[in-house]
C-alpha cells in the first residue's frame, strides 16, 4: 500500500517527512488570545468541524479557548449541544445595538476550558446593518476586545462566503486557517480567497498571517490523493502536515453534540485533531511544542493515510524545525 510505504520512508499523507510533534508545554506568555479564523467560502469543507474538534483537542492541552460561531446558521453551536433557538443574545446583539457584552453572551461547553460565544440566523441581518456603519469591517475586533486576555486561542468558524462578515472575521484575527475539502474543484475558490486575504493585508488588518491549508475529507481514493498531491504543490509548506480523513464518525458527533475527542477518543479522527492542535501551537505558540525531525523509530511513523496521535511526546527534541 502506498500510505505504509510513505510511512515506513518517514513520509506522512501529504507526502513530505513527517515531524513529530510533542506535547505541548503549558502556554508560557499571557497577554491576548490568538486569534484564528477558519475561513473558506466554499460550503461544506469542514470549517465548523474542525472549530469545535481542534479546540476540544486545544482544551485538552489546557489551552482556555473560545469558539465563535460566526455563520447565522448556528451549526457551531448545535455541534458542541447549544441549540441556537434556545439563545437569548448571541454575538449579534454585541455588534449591533452595544448593550449586550462578549461576556454576558459567552456559554461553556461541555469540555473542560472550552466555552462558546454563539450565533443564529439573527446574525444573517448583521451585514445589512453594519455598511452604513463607520468601521464596519471592526465591530468584530471592537466586540472581542474585551474578552481577548481571558482566553488563550479564539476561533473564529466563519459562514461560507466572503461577505462583510467574514471580512469582519479577517480583521479581528491574527490568523487565518483554510481547510480544503481533497474533491476536484476545491482549489479553484481558494485563489479567491488569497485575493481577499491580501485585501485584508492591504486594507484593515496588516498583521493577518496565513496559518495553514487544512486538507480535508480524505478517502483512500486515488482522487483524493491526486488533489492532496495538488494542495501541496500549490502551498507547499503552508499545507499542514496532519490531514483529516473522511470518516461516518463527524456527521455522528454532530448529532450527539459532542467533539470527537469525547465522542470516540480513541479513534483515528481524534487523534488526527489532537495532532493539529500540536501542529497548530507549534506555529502560534513557537517553543511550546518540540518538533522533531522525522526519525524511523518515532512514534508519527506508525501512521499510515490518517494522521495518528504522535504519542505523548516524551521523547528529547533532537532538531527543532522551521514551519510557516
Ligand atoms: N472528515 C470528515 N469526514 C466525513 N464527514 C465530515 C468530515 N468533516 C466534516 N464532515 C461532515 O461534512 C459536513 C460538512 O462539514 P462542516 O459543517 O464542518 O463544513 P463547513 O465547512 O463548516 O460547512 P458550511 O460551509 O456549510 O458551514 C457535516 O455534515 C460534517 O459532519
Ligand atoms: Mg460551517
């Protein structure tokens, strides 16, 4: 099989060396929350999937985060069992209107460190009523302000277009993460949203970095493998060494309302997501994570196509590797 080939040769699923992330040390800077923005304008790639499941995984390493549900649907809210018709306020009455605080709206999940600041179709009215507005790609950046030094990582699960919204997401965020569903005309949007992302660099928010492309949904199909092969040679080394496989098991978590790290902690998709939160640090957070040089013996070679939980990450750093 290819995949154990490439992992016996040292090589993860995008096909380049897989280093070994190890377990993150605790976050040693305080000051504001990173904040990251999952973005792609394309529908169903699994932004709100991988908000809610790297976050729990985040949570687990005892990062304090926060998820915002940023797409009037509320399907971020329904994911971690907070049903958007059951809200009084949501992050649209802290944009409009003013009375409302970021902290009166905040919610915990039931994950341990994890809360969420929630949406609903409210939300959907927003962008009518902030053009008029002056400074209305900030009223997200005004509304978090307040609660940035309380959290450690905010993520941003933005609704799948490249409306006012997301350009309010964009300007609030220090980071933006795309994920890109491994189907054929999944890179044709991507170019369109570099171009907003430049605009954003250019116009309201310099400080904007591409944190990385997330594949997404990947089967064992050649397809899949022959769009991976085409995310890496479009990006490079800004795609992400974990990828997410297609598994039956996100759908479920939703109807459970749980992550997947609680839902099937031992399984695959858990460990991949656990995987991307140490990947994720290694980048936000340089020095927290020890990033290891693939080795034959490392734990990260056992994996085949899926990325699999590097182990606990006991083992000494040998060669601390460049990323981004
Ligand atoms: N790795 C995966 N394998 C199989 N199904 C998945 C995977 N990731 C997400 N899904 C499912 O695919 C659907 C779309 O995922 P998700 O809602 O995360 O995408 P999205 O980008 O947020 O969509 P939208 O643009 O509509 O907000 C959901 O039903 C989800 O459960
Ligand atoms: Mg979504």
């Amino acid at each position: 099989m290819a995949a154990s080939r490439r992992s016996r040769d040292g090589l993860g699923p995008t096909g380049r060396p897989l280093p070994h992330f190890g377990r993150p040390h605790p976050r040693q800077a305080g000051g504001p929350a990173e904040v990251i923005a999952l973005c792609n304008q394309k529908g169903g790639v699994g932004k709100t999937t991988t908000t809610i499941n790297v976050g729990a995984a985040l949570a687990e390493y005892g990062r304090r985060v926060l998820l915002l549900d940023f797409d009037p649907q509320g399907a971020l809210g329904a994911g971690v069992g907070i049903h958007p018709h059951t809200l009084e306020h949501t992050i649209y009455d802290v944009m409009i209107g003013g009375e409302v605080s970021a902290q009166d709206v905040i919610r915990p999940t039931s994950v341990p460190g994890m809360d969420l600041l929630p949406a609903n179709i409210d939300l959907s009215g927003a962008e009518l009523l902030l053009v008029s507005e002056v400074g209305r790609e900030q009223a997200l950046t005004r509304a978090l302000r307040p609660i940035r030094d309380a959290y450690d990582v905010i993520l941003i699960d933005c609704q799948p277009s490249l409306g006012l919204l997301t350009v309010n997401a964009l300007t609030a965020a220090d980071w933006v993460m795309i994920p890109v569903e491994c189907e054929y005309f999944s890179l044709r949007g991507v170019a369109l949203l570099q171009d907003t992302i430049g605009k954003i660099q250019d116009r309201t928010n310099p400080d904007l970095r591409l944190l990385g492309v997330l594949p997404t949904m990947v089967d064992r199909t050649v397809h899949a493998r022959e769009v991976l092969g085409r995310v890496v040679e479009a990006f490079g080394e800004q795609v992400f060494h974990t990828v997410v496989t297609r598994t039956v098991k996100f759908p479920e978590t939703t109807v459970a309302g749980v992550p997947i790290t609680t839902y099937a902690p031992d399984s695959a998709a858990a460990a991949a997501y656990r995987q991307l939160a140490r990947e994720v640090l290694a980048r936000i957070e340089p020095g927290s994570v020890a990033v290891t040089a693939p080795d034959h013996d490392a734990p990260g070679d056992a994996q085949h196509g899926a990325a699999g939980d590097g182990g606990a990450g006991e083992d000494p750093p040998t060669e601390q590797l460049a990323l981004g």
